[in-house]
C-alpha cells in the first residue's frame, strides 16, 4: 500500500466517523419532530388525571373579560422563543377579569416555555400600550427605555414538562 493509498483510506474513514457523530448529536434534535403553529381550544379535561403530556396553566391578573387570551408553548430553542408561527401549541382561551385556568397539551416530554398574551381588543395584533404579556417563571419584563418592553431570555422561561401533567401560574403584566 502506497503512502497515498493509505492517507486517502484513513482520511475516508475520518470522515465516515465524523458523519456518524453528526448524524449522533442531530438525532435527539430530529426525533423531537416538532409541528409548528398548531392551535386548539381550550379543554381542561387533557390536563385531568391520566393525562399529559401538558401544563394546566393559571392566568392571574387578567384587567378584563375582553378581547383574546393566547397561550403559547415553543420548545426551549432560542431560534424558537418567541418567533412568529414557531410555538408548538397555542390555546386559544377566553379571558375572565382576574384569572382564567387554561391547559397546554405538550406534544412530547423536553424543554419548553410559555408565552401568554391578553390581546384587549380582539385584534389579533400585539399592542404594547394596551395588551398584557405573561410568561413562565413570571420573569419580569424589562423596558427599553422606558417604553419598548424587551422579552426575558430563554433561560430565565424554560422548564422541564414530564409525562403527566404538570401546573404553573402565569402572573399578567400590562404596561
């Protein structure tokens, strides 16, 4: 074997073995297998006993019975949090001044957050003066200069959804 026959044959199997780890570290990412944009109602009984996986989601601090309630889980990537059609699930609920009580069917165990959004005028826009936001963890939203609310980092959102179901309270912010 020539030196050139057997550099080619090591370089050939150098790569074999990388595309093999490749293909290792994107398995866990493809088998999440995610659909993106799926919306649904609001039905308590998939987060009864028995069931999941999903969060039985409690909305504190609703200002009105008014307009849209969304609830939205994305899975906790950052190209995910919070773009536009990139939620796993959106609940679509009515709002009740106070609290609503709402469940997130998950569509598999993992990492997700929640993003909530109390849309008062039934436009199906985000308006900052008027609309509240809420979002797992209840981080807090920070002001850009006192106006321009900026969204908290995945980190500070992200939880850990098992097999059954699991409850959480979102606390409104409305600025």
């Amino acid at each position: 074997m020539t030196a050139l026959s057997l550099f080619k044959t090591r370089s050939a199997g150098r790569a074999v073995a990388g595309v093999g780890m490749l293909a290792a570290l994107a398995a866990p990412i493809a088998a999440q297998g995610y659909s993106y944009g799926r919306s649904v109602t609001n039905d308590l009984g998939l987060c009864s006993a028995g069931k999941g996986p999903a969060v039985r989601v409690t909305v504190t601090g609703l200002k009105s019975s008014a307009g849209n309630l969304f609830v939205r889980a994305y899975p906790a990537q950052k190209s995910d949090w919070l773009v536009s059609k990139r939620y796993v699930v959106r609940v679509d609920a009515k709002p009740q001044a106070g609290s609503v009580t709402v469940c997130v069917p998950l569509p598999q165990t993992g990492e997700f957050a929640i993003a909530v959004q109390h849309d008062i005028n039934g436009n199906r826009k985000t308006d900052i003066s008027t609309d509240g936001a809420g979002m797992s963890n209840n981080p807090g939203i920070k002001k850009v200069l006192g106006i321009v609310p900026q969204a908290p980092p995945l980190e500070k959102v992200r939880f850990s959804a098992g097999p059954g179901v699991m409850r959480m309270t979102i606390s409104m912010v409305y600025l």
